[in-house]
C-alpha cells in the first residue's frame, strides 16, 4: 500500500518518515548481470603500502576551517574526534578520528570537522541539523512521453551530514517543503504530491586485501568481525524492501568475490574463504587501486539498476550504495571519475596511514576515519544504520506541469531553511502530448488504473494490475528526462 501525502497549491506536506514495505509487492530477481569492470585502463601499477604526507593549507586557510567548525569535503562519522599525541596520523602526531580530518595549521597538525558538522568545546564534532540537502535518486525524473503533462522525481532529504533530517528541524510538515519551476512557484496551476515508495537497495562492499591488509592478522582479524557484521547488519527483515549485495577484493588488482545476490549467506561465505586464505583473496596484493575499483563500483552499480528498470518498466525504485574499507591511499594511478550524486558512496579508513583528502573524495556521503579497533567498531555501526536509511529518507515527487514546450527545470526545496542542496531534473515540455489532462485526479489514483500494469513513471509497485482482456497491448509511455 503506498501513502499519499497532498500539498495545497505546490507545498509539499512531507512526513520523514519510513517508507511503507510489503511482502507481497517484491520485485523478481534479476538475472546475473556478468563481470566486473577494472576500472579504467593504467589502474594496476604502483607498489604496495600507501601513505603520504598532506600538503601545508595556508594558515588563513586553515584558521577560516577551524573558526567554522568544519574542512572542506563531506560525509563523515556520526560521533566526535578525539586529538591524541604521540600517534603519527594523517599528517603529523595527532590522531583524528570520527568526523574530523587533519590539516596543518601554522605549521602544526590541526583536527577539523567534516563538511555538515559542527565542532564542540572540547573537540568534539557533531551533526549540523540546520544543514538540509535533497538530491535525486535516480539519473533524473521520469516523464510521460506523449502523454499526460506529468513528472516524477524520486529523491532523499537528509542532512548535509549525511543523517535523516529530523521533521522537528525541518518545522510543520504542512509547509516544510516546496516545488518550483524554472525558480518560480506556480501555485494553483499546478499540482505536486509525495508518496512513500518500496525502495530496493543494490549494496557493493569493496574491502582492501592488499598486502598491508593481509599480512596484518590483527587488523583482518577485525575487518572480518566487522565486514560480516555490516552484512549482518543490512540483511533484510520480512517487511523490509529487498536488499543485494556484491563483494568486491582489491589490492592491485580487483577480484569479485560474488555477482549481486538476494542471499546475503553467499557474501558471508566469500568473507569466510577471505578469512581462511587472506593471501589468495586477490590475484594481486601489492597495490592498492582505490580509485579504480571505486570507478568499477560505479559502472557496475549503474548497469544493475538500468537492467533492474528494463526488468519491470520502473516498477520500484532502486538505490545503489559503494562502501569502501581501505588502509591506504591510492596506488593504483587510475583517474577518479566523477561519483554521480544519485550513488551512496561511504568510505572508512582503518589504519593511521590514510590520506584524508583521498578518503573524503571517495566517501561524498560519509568518510570515516577509524585507525583503532574501537574507532572502526563506532564507524561501521554508523555506516550501517546510515545505509539501513537511505529508504526511509527516499520519496517520489508526482508533478503536474502546465508547460507545453521548451525545456524546463523542476525544483523540490525546503520552504523554512536554505537548503545547501535541492533536487532538480530538467526536462523538454515538448514530449508531452496533448488533449490529456494532469490534475490531483490522475496524480492520486495513477497507480489504481490496471492498464497501467507494473511500470509506470509513479513507480507503482508489484503485484501488477491485469488489464481488461479487450484492452490491447499495455504500454506506460515514459522515459528519464533530458
């Protein structure tokens, strides 16, 4: 069953809440989808280890972030940093932790806040709840082709930390949010609602078996314990919305481990092989290609959600998440390409020698910092609750517009804050039909229509609606928006 939530006019009355799940509205499994990309050409040089020292930020610079309470780059740990001395971390003998990351200051080594967090007396940093984003889900929205004049845009609303914005921060939910096209606010001309949808999950965990990983049996020891309670942790229960999972071994070369599974036993089993023989968990250990498996996630995230939509016409909505687990920086030479801001990408470094800048670049949804056992305890719970939300936080905008031609953007924004981001697709009016109208009417009872069957651009769930048997050919003309 999906929930309505009606906005007066084109505010949007948006209630933070979970998305409804039912057990008998799954999506089939999709068939295996093939190997794994290595991430760009040139991404299997360099030598094993990593570590490097941070160049020196000015010290205007650096005063500026540790007056604001925050450093450039985003995401990061839930919990605060603590500054301890005699540990050579990061870049000189400060350990950070958490939310924090360290730069030079004057000279001297300096712990600052992530981006989205402010920083305490005493050191600690905390989640800034004031700092909103919304972003989409999906490449853009989905639009009728030839059809109704109507858009659905599925996207998240969360802190720029990287949490669930809290409704009480947000202010009444009756006024929070707001649409807007081409920056205006079209009132009475339109109409906009939010439902909740069953958001399906595609989660990589690409864990770093490079040679300062597998000759460690301390630290693999912990990492095992911690990456089988993260699978723990993500498997679904009977109401949830399904979840798959691909693990992925990288050193200087990039080994997968399983294909995307709904049996999460399969993952488990590839941890244990990890554990049972460390030094065959990847063809080459002595490197570490962190930016090339990253690129890989990515390409074969992408691939898995388009074959999941072609699947079923857009019967659900599907997120894709990258956790990485690395000890290093990146050795591999690869380029980073640019992480598209639908995907969840998370890192956590687990080791002293860490470049943070590499480890924020790829972690835009949260880079945590957890040199010590007790520090990577903290952070992969934190990362499993964050991943456990993304659902909860995901809802799909359904949009009337009154253009007819031309290209357009549609906004979803807070109405009470300055959101630092919001959600926007453009799309050309042109491919609208005509003589079809788009009302409250046709919004709210979309999904109830059998010709509609399965797909449809409000991605109404399974079970699918039979058309009449006269009724021809089912088709729900819509396409991702351009």
């Amino acid at each position: 069953m999906n929930h309505i939530r009606s906005l007066g006019g084109l505010t949007l009355a948006l209630l933070l809440a979970g998305s409804v799940t039912c057990g008998e509205d799954r999506a089939q499994p999709l068939p295996d989808l093939g190997g794994f990309p290595n991430g760009g050409e040139n991404g299997f040089g360099g030598r094993g280890g990593s570590g490097a020292d941070v160049p020196d930020a000015s010290a205007d610079e650096a005063d500026a972030a540790v007056d604001a309470g925050m450093s450039g780059g985003s995401g990061g740990g839930d919990g605060g940093f603590t500054v301890g001395e005699g540990a050579v971390v990061n870049c000189g003998t400060v350990t950070c932790r958490g939310a924090g990351k360290c730069i030079q200051q004057s000279g001297e080594p300096t712990c600052v806040c992530d981006e989205g967090y402010t920083l305490l007396e005493g050191g600690s940093c905390v989640v800034d709840e004031t700092c909103i984003e919304l972003r989409l889900i999906e490449e853009s929205c989905r639009q009728r082709v030839e059809r109704e004049p109507a858009l659905g845009m599925a996207f998240y609303v969360e802190t720029c930390a990287g949490t669930t914005a809290r409704p009480e921060i947000l202010g009444d939910v009756s006024t929070a949010f707001k649409v807007l096209e081409d920056g205006n606010d079209l009132g009475d001309e339109s109409f906009a609602t939010v439902f909740d949808r069953n958001v399906e999950s595609y989660i990589v965990i690409a864990l770093d078996m490079s040679s300062s990983v597998a000759d460690n049996a301390v630290l693999l020891a912990d990492l095992i314990e911690r990456v089988n309670g993260l699978v723990d942790d993500l498997t679904p229960g009977p109401d949830d919305a399904p979840v798959r999972m691909l693990l992925v071994a990288f050193g200087r070369s990039i080994d997968v481990k399983t294909e995307f599974t709904f049996d999460l036993s399969e993952v488990r089993d590839a941890i244990a092989e990890i554990e049972s023989d460390p030094g065959a968990a990847v063809a080459e250990p002595d490197g570490t290609n962190l930016n090339g498996v990253v690129n890989a996630a990515i390409e074969t995230l992408d691939d898995a959600i388009e074959a999941r939509i072609a699947a079923d016409s857009g019967a659900v909505i599907t997120a894709g998440t990258l956790i990485v687990v690395t000890d290093g920086r990146d050795t591999g030479g690869v380029t980073l390409k640019t992480i598209p801001t639908r995907f969840n990408v998370i890192s956590i470094g687990v080791s002293g020698d860490i470049n943070d800048e590499e480890l924020t670049r790829v972690g835009p949804q949260g880079s945590f910092l957890a040199p010590e056992e007790v520090d990577r305890v903290e952070a992969f719970d934190t990362v499993a609750e964050r991943v456990k939300e993304y659902p909860d936080r995901a809802y799909l905008l359904g949009y009337c517009s009154p253009a007819v031609a031309g290209s357009h953007r549609v906004i979803a924004t807070t109405a009470n804050l300055e959101a630092h981001e919001n959600a926007s697709c453009q799309f050309n009016a042109t491919a609208f039909g005509s003589g079809n109208a788009c009302n409250e009417q046709f919004i709210q009872n979309y999904c109830e229509e059998p010709i509609h069957g399965c797909g449809a651009f409000l991605a109404c769930a399974p079970p699918c609606k039979e058309p009449p048997v006269d009724a021809g050919p089912v088709q729900d003309n819509w396409a991702f928006s351009k």
